[in-house]
C-alpha cells in the first residue's frame, strides 16, 4: 500500500483546499497520472501518482480544507485491478504478445482547461494542446468552443461571451419575498487575498504619494521602434519594461524602498526581484521577474508576456510567485485614473501606474496637450520617509520623462 499525502506546497503555504478529484476508488493509475487538483492561497496544482496501482480508498472529500502531510488516498500497488506491466503476465512472467491497448488516454491538461471543457461538455481527446509537450491550455479548449473568427468577423465579441469563464457555483440559493440571494463560498486564493490586504492595513504605517508622469518621449520611442522591435525580438515593446528599468534605478538610489522588516531589523535587498501584478480569473496574483536589474528591454518584455500567458492558462507556478522586493501594479490597462495600491507584505513599496490621458499642461509658459499617466507609490512608513517616497517618485517621473537616461545609466 502507499499512502498519497498534502506535499509541501511551498513558500509560506500551509494548507490547501481539494478542488477536484481526478481519480475514483477502483481508478487504475500509472506513474505521473494526475490524482487531485488542490486550490491554494496562490494557485492550481495537480498532485501525480508516484507509484502505478489501483486507487483502495479516497480520504478526503472536494471542498475540505486539508493540511501539509494529512492523508489523502491509499493506492494499492499490486491491487486486483491492476493490469500487468507491459511485457508480463498475469503472473509476472514475461509474455511475447502485446497487452490489449488501453483506451486513448486524456491529454496533459490544464486545470483551468480541464474546467472550461467539462463546463461546455468538449472532448479533450479531441483538441490539439499548443502548450509544452501539448499541454490542452485554456485557449485551446475555447477555440474548440468557438473557433477564432476571422479578421474582421463582426460576431466575434458574441462567441467570446459564449464561453465567458464559469462563475463560481453558488452553495445556496434563498428566496427573501420576491428576491433571491446566493452564497458563493470563497475560494482560498480570494480568502488570503482579502486576509493579507486586511493585515497589510494593519501592521504597516501606509502612506501614499501621487506625481504624474508625461509620457510623450516613451510613446514617441515606442511608435518608432515597435516594428522593428516585435521583428527582432517577437514581442512588442510595451510601457511595462520602461517603468521596471526606472524603478531599479530609483531603488538603487534610495534602497529603502527595495528593503524589509524582519524583527527589530531592516533587512536590504541588493537584488531587484519585481513583481508585476496580473488579474487572473480567481483574482490578482504577481508573478515575479527575478533579477530584472540584469535583463535587457525585450527579456522582461518577454518575461512579462510569459506570465500574462500563464495567468490566463492558470499554469503560474508557486516558484513564479515566490519571493519578490517590490512590486507594480498597472490598473490603467482597467482604465483607472487614480488609485491607492496596497503593499504586497513583506514589501515595503509598490509602484501603482494609471491610465494615460490626454491633458492639458503649462509648457514653456504656453498650454499645451501631452498624454499624462498619474503615478501612485504606496510606501511603509516605518522605514520609508516621506521624503524618500517622494523623491523616489520624481526620480521614477525623470527617467519615464526622458527615458534616454535608463541607457546612459546602464
């Protein structure tokens, strides 16, 4: 017998919920097949079958909350219904005929993928994965839904509703009179979510400070280049990697700001881990760039993309989340004008970047229209004063303002 357990999630995480068994008592499984999907506090993960056997026994039930090292299931390694090895007998004795041919087995799937289908009854033996080694992603599976339409195809926005994701299934619903409430329990991404947004309000002294940003130079830059660019390299060049460049040199300048409280100590980081803040579908998660102060204009760029991509796939990783010195979020491609970011604990710093607006600004005494984008630093004021924050943000605005200074400045 062996005994399938909650393996250690990884950094921070304790425990995990069971969002779906894959397998049922009786289930034959091989090495690698996937047994359970466990929901966590910062993704997805499918737990493999280590060992080849029949699933005896499954312990824990969809939905409960379990804990690192509490049992899960039992699978019988020499169970009756276990077929032989390829090669062998019933008896373990070698056999010169071929073993009957299993059924076709369901490709490497995604969970959200897995979900998507199940939700529009596709078949995924049918649906050809374009992930690592074929994995079904999520787009796989909607283009099965609805193939992509055609350029200029006026029904496109209509199919993409079609497959909108699923919204959670309500507990519960209850009639009050003529009106009808549902209960949805949360999931435990949206449960640490709302704690740690909670607890970042309560143990740091958060401030805020706004600047604005004319951001002519960039869009000038990036009308000139993105051509060349997005041929040279296969990604365009976005907004995103000029306000990463800026924010290490401002970080190197005022290294508080990179830092964190452990104890009655500040402990500073001499590596720029940031972390870019993307929606996903069960809500915001930020995948970290490691080491950004060493990678070029088209490597975070195409650092960036990646993450984009795994976030909608839901394929981020507990590694790509991990860790992080500082964070940016960039709730103007949401078209927010203005907003307060909240710190990402145990960061003391994040970086909020906002819509950009044509406005009008004094210029050289005369009035003038510039796309403007309003820049919002959350800081910790227990170990960042005002005016760091402040002089922090200006020295982000010069670089953004004149960005010839990101090269000059290495």
């Amino acid at each position: 017998m062996s005994n399938i357990v909650v393996p250690v999630l990884g950094e921070s995480i304790v425990e995990a919920r069971i969002a779906k068994w894959l397998k049922k008592p009786g289930d034959h499984v091989e090495v690698g097949d996937p047994l359970v999907e466990l929901e966590t506090e910062k993704t997805n993960l499918e737990l493999s079958a280590e060992k080849r056997g029949v699933i005896t026994s499954i312990a824990r039930k969809e939905g409960e909350d379990v804990k690192i090292g509490e049992l899960l299931a039992v699978v019988d390694e020499n169970g009756a219904g276990a077929p032989p090895a390829p090669g062998q007998s019933g008896n373990g004795s070698k056999t010169s005929q071929s073993a009957p041919s299993s059924p076709a087995e369901q490709p490497k799937t995604t969970p959200t993928a897995r979900r998507m289908a199940e939700d529009h009854e596709v078949d995924l033996g049918g649906v050809q994965g374009t992930g690592a080694a074929g994995r079904v992603m999520k787009q796989d599976v909607r283009n099965a839904i609805a193939p992509p339409a055609p350029t200029g195809d006026k029904l496109a926005p209509t199919r993409e509703a079609k497959i909108a994701p699923t919204p959670a299934r309500p507990i519960a619903p209850t009639r009050i009179g003529d009106r009808t409430e549902e209960r949805v329990r949360m999931t435990k991404r949206r449960q640490t979510i709302a704690r740690r947004l909670v607890e970042a309000q309560q143990t740091a002294a958060m401030l805020t400070t706004f600047n604005e940003a004319d951001m002519t130079q960039i869009m000038a830059l990036r009308e000139r280049r993105k051509e060349s660019f997005k041929k040279e390299f296969g990604v365009g060049l976005g907004i995103a990697s000029f306000f990463v460049k800026a924010s290490i040199a401002a970080l190197r300048a005022f290294p508080a700001l990179n830092a964190e409280i452990q104890g009655d100590e500040i402990v500073y980081k001499h590596y720029f881990d940031v972390g870019m803040a993307v929606g996903a579908e069960g809500g915001l998660v930020v995948p970290v760039i490691r080491d950004a102060d060493r990678m070029t204009f088209p490597q975070i760029e195409l650092a960036i993309r990646d993450f984009a991509k795994k976030a909608q796939d839901g394929t981020l990783t507990l590694d790509d989340l991990r860790g992080g010195t500082f964070t940016i979020t960039n709730g103007g491609v949401f078209g927010s004008l203005l907003s307060t970011p909240i710190l990402n604990p145990p960061q003391v710093a994040i970086l909020g970047l906002h819509k950009i607006q044509d406005r009008v600004v004094p210029m050289n005494g005369q009035p003038a229209i510039r796309p403007m984008m309003y820049l919002a630093l959350s800081y910790d004021h227990r170990i960042v004063d005002g005016r760091e924050a402040v002089q922090f943000l200006v020295k982000v605005k010069e670089y953004i303002e004149d960005p010839a200074n990101l090269l000059l400045e290495g």
